[in-house]
C-alpha cells in the first residue's frame, strides 16, 4: 500500500520488491531464448521475436505528450508509466515504452526520467544511468566516424572534403557548455579548424537507433549520414568513409530493447533516448512494434509539449513505422497553467511562488490557452485527446472543474484526474477508463504536410500550424542551406523543428499562447540517415549547460555501496 506521507522517488524504488525479470518477461508472452538477461532486473529482447509474432494482432497504441511545461515537468513519464498502471488495475493486458535518459539532465536541472513517486520504472538507478549501456554505444558510434573524417583529411584526404564544410562534430553525454564550440587539429595533429560538441542524445547516431526497424535498416542508414561536402559541393557520407560497416558493429546491441519494470510489475521496455527539443524525442520503432504484438494496450510517451515530440511523432515516427496511435492524453498540471498566465515565474531550484499554490481561478483560466493549443495541436491529426490532469495536493476543486470545463471546449474526450504519484495504478483508474473509451474511437489520423513540398513550405506549416506564428524569417546561414540540401536531393525529407521546449514559440520567456511573432530560422541541418532536416530555431543549442547547483551535487554513495540523491 503506498505510504503517506509518500516518501522520496529514490526511497520507493529502493524498498520495492522486484519481481525477477525473466519472469516479467514470461508473463508479457516472451520465451526463454527471447531475451538476453543483463542482471537479474533487467534484459535485452531480441528483434527475432517479431517474426514468430507477426501475424498476431496489433493492441491500441498510446501516446502521452503534455502542454509546454515548466522547467520542473508537468509529469508525463509519471502519467505515462501510471496510466498504464491504471489500465493494468481495470484488467487490461498493456505495456509502456519510454526512452532511455541523457546523463545530461540526470545531473543537471530536471534529474532522472524513471517517473515518481508510486508510478516509477524500476531498478531507477540502473534506469537513470548506465541501463545496458546503449547510448554509451552510440556515443562511440558517432565519434567514431568523427575520428574517421579527420584521420580521412590528415592521410591524404583522397575524396577532396573541404574541411569548412564539415558538418559532423563530436559528443559526449554530460551537459558540457564549455565543449559547445572549439578548435581541434592543433600542434600539427591535423588541419586546425573550428568544432564542437553536442550532448550525445541529439547525435544523429541516436536519432537512426529510434527510427531504425532493424539491423538491415540500421547499417543502411547509418551510411547515409553525411558528414560534409567535398570541394565541389559533393555530400560526402559515413559509407564513403568506410565508417558505417563498423558503427553497425557497436550497435549490434544497442539495437535490441530493454526490458524492465514497473513498481507494480507490469512490463516497461526501454530503447533509445533522442531529445524532442533537438532530435524527434520518442522512442523506437522497434519496442513500439514488439510491444504492440505482446499487449492489449501500448502506453508510449512524446517529449515535451504537445508542439514538441508529439508533432514530430506523428509527422516523423509514425511516417517511417506505418503505425497509427488510436489516442493521445496531454499531461497538464494547475500550477503550469497558472504560470502560463504570466503572473508567475517557475525557476529549477528555487522554491515555488506561493501564489502557485493557491486557488487562482482566473490565472487557470488565463493559462489554459497554451492546453486549448495543445489540444487544437493535436486534433490536427485526427486522433481522439484525452486530458490528464497531474493532481498536487494544493490543487483545488474549482480549479479542476474549471481545466476539466476549458478541456471539453477546446474538444478533448474530456478532462480526468490522475493521482498515480500518489496511489499508483489505482489513482490511474479514471483516466484509464477514459482512454480506453477514446481507443475505442475511429481514428481519422492524418499528417501535418505531405513530403513532397518545399522544405520552407513545411517549414511554415508547422510554424504556423503548431506554434500560431504569423510567418518564419530565414538567416543567410538557413538559407544556404536549404538551396545546398535541394540541391543534394533532400527536399522531401520530413522536418525536425529544434527550438526551445519552454514556449509554443522560439523564445522561452513567451508563455501561454504566444501570438503575432515572426520564427527566425537561423541555420538548419541535414541528418540523412535518420531521414530528417532539422532547422534551428532562435538561440537553441545542442548542447545543454549546468545549472548553478547541479542535481549531481547531491548524488553519492554510502558506506554499503547504495545511491543517495538520485530523482
């Protein structure tokens, strides 16, 4: 029974019984030589599994995105992993799917991403660092072909790449403001030249392991990366390298999903970790399609806001995996409304506004238009949206029936509370209940734009569409860029929008439903393996920084080798 006062995330999950998860494994309709044990709580599943399951029927497939969050989190992986606790406790056979997270965050501002409270993925520490060591292979991956471009220029550089056009920098997966832009090749160890890094969850190699269906698949995307151009103007990729042959190798594991558990032993499969403000920010392809053949219901997750990963699961994932979710629930709290009003500021690591925990109806009610876009955003597609309100305890009454009546205008199914931080599966059981019922619903799901049309034209369709901005202005840089990419073949790729996660807009400080905004659009990227463009909007990076006081800060070790300070 969960305790009250409910203890802290780390407390939980350490006083948890586990089940071992072989037998998660069988009880989820996996076999013995389906999986391959890692310890005794947590096991890769092969890919041949989908060939004994392939004429089995498919579940309902689930996706949990948010409105714009504030920099603490609204509760999506909370919600994500208790809803599909709540479905378990009304009987229903179903699975989660989430993504693996950057050690980045997990030291930085937001902490780790295993959920909270009684809605958690377990063993957390394994989850929140190492798991099986799968974006440690694409790190490696990547900047082994980073190593293989530069070695390529030093030995003679045969395929004539003009180094100012490389594209491909390095990674390394710690939020690292220092290493967003240097120089290498000093002291005569190459050509001397500007780079940098990115956190590893935004490198392409990240991006191909959730978009990939298999090891076939893989080994052809990751060939088609492109890495610069050659003097004249020639893409020049990881296949012409000589690279991609030995990047597949790292990843030969790496490809394979992790499965683990809830704290109520329902099965959880882990795989791949793109973030949704830089990359496509969902999890892969292939656990959704294992997963779908194993259960009656998939509950996967988009990051950030609806604008964020949810547009680019539909418009991206959903275009190369064929499948079509049956409903979305977007994740919003009383307090994210409140702030969204404009009258209150939310900063990671300091104490909340007083004002934030108040009965504040018309703040609510001010605020609920970034939830009614969020909505309009996701009825674009055409599939039915269910709103979960996260309940804190200082919520009130009012306050619930008032996002509860504003969700119902903005034409979700409706508007349901979840208390699984608290309860678990049982504080899961309405919302439950109610996706269930919107599951049920026929789908008329639809993309944003079809593919053959200009990239600035898609550009502004999403700009426009999503964020309810009045037009998008390209720098010189973006420019160039989008002449050279149509030039090069890439126009009908689908676009990756990287712009800040705090705002429908490019600026973080425009909260609520910003309107009557011009995007600048001020450089944007090729990732032809994945089979993305990526246009950088405003000042967004690809490298996170440090907060004053890290959430490392507090981790550490006792005396009998236990974690301390992990969230």
């Amino acid at each position: 029974m969960p305790a009250t006062p409910v203890p802290s995330d780390l407390e939980i999950a350490q006083a948890a019984k586990l089940k071992p998860i072989v037998e998660v494994a069988r009880d989820m309709g996996l076999e013995e030589d389906e999986i391959e044990l890692y310890g005794k709580y947590k096991a890769k599943v092969v890919l041949e599994v989908r060939d004994r399951l392939k004429n089995r029927p498919q579940g309902k497939y689930i996706d949990v995105t948010a409105i714009t969050p504030t920099p603490l989190g609204e509760g999506k992986t909370v919600t994500t992993i208790g809803l599909s606790l709540g479905l378990n406790t009304i009987g229903k056979n179903v699975t989660t799917v989430i993504r693996q997270p950057s050690l980045g965050p997990v030291f930085g501002i937001k902490g780790g991403a295993a959920g909270g409270g009684y809605s958690q993925v377990v063993p957390m520490e394994d989850f929140n660092l190492h798991l099986t060591g799968d974006v440690h292979a694409v790190g490696l991956a990547h900047n082994l072909l980073a190593a293989f471009v530069d070695n390529h220029i030093f030995h003679g550089n045969k395929l004539g790449i003009n180094p100012q056009s490389i594209m491909w920098r390095r990674v390394v997966d710690v939020s690292d403001r220092a290493l967003r832009n240097i120089v290498i090749g000093l002291g005569g160890e190459g050509v001397p030249r500007e780079s940098g890094f990115d956190i590893t969850v935004a490198s392409e190699v990240m991006a191909i392991l959730g978009l990939t269906t298999g090891l076939k698949d893989i080994r052809e995307r990751l060939g088609r990366i492109v890495v610069a151009t050659t003097y004249d103007g020639k893409p020049v990729t990881a296949e012409d390298l000589k690279c991609a042959g030995a990047m597949a190798v790292l990843l030969k594991d790496a490809i394979k999903p992790t499965l683990m558990q809830t704290l109520e032993h329902t099965p959880c499969m882990v795989h791949a970790g793109p973030f949704a403000n830089i990359a496509h920010g969902n999890s892969s392809i292939i656990a959704d399609q294992i997963a779908l053949k194993l259960s009656d219901y998939v509950v996967t997750e988009s990051g950030f806001g609806a604008d964020m990963g949810a547009e680019k699961f539909m418009d991206i994932k959903c275009r190369y995996s064929g499948l079509v979710p049956n409903a979305v629930v977007v994740v919003c709290t009383a307090r994210a409304l409140k702030m969204h009003s404009g009258q209150f500021r939310v900063v990671a690591g300091r104490p909340l506004d007083p004002g934030l925990t108040q009965e504040n109806l018309p703040a609510v009610e001010k605020g609920a238009e970034n939830l009614v876009k969020q909505v309009e955003n996701m009825k674009k597609f055409g599939v039915p949206v269910v709103v979960a309100v996260n309940k804190f305890t200082f919520d009130t009454p009012a306050e619930i029936n008032l996002i509860k009546k504003i969700a119902v205008e903005a034409g979700a199914e409706g508007a349901f509370i979840s208390e699984v931080w608290a309860k678990g599966g049982e504080g899961g059981r309405e919302l439950a209940e109610a996706v269930v019922s919107a599951a049920e619903k026929k789908s008329e799901f639809r993309f944003l734009y079809e593919l053959d049309q200009p990239i600035k034209n898609k550009i502004e369709i999403i700009a426009k569409e999503i964020y309810g901005a009045d037009g998008v202005a390209y720098l010189p840089e973006a420019d160039r860029k989008i002449r050279m990419y149509t030039r090069m073949g890439y126009a009908a790729l689908p676009i990756c929008m990287a712009k800040t996660h705090l705002s429908l807009s490019h600026d973080q400080n425009l909260k609520g439903r910003p309107r009557n905004y011009t995007i600048p659009i001020r450089d944007v990227r090729l990732s032809a393996g994945a089979g993305f463009l990526y246009p950088l909007l405003g000042e967004m990076r690809t490298m996170p920084g440090l907060p004053t006081e890290p959430a490392g800060e507090k981790v550490d070790l006792d005396e009998e080798g236990r974690i301390l300070g992990l969230f």
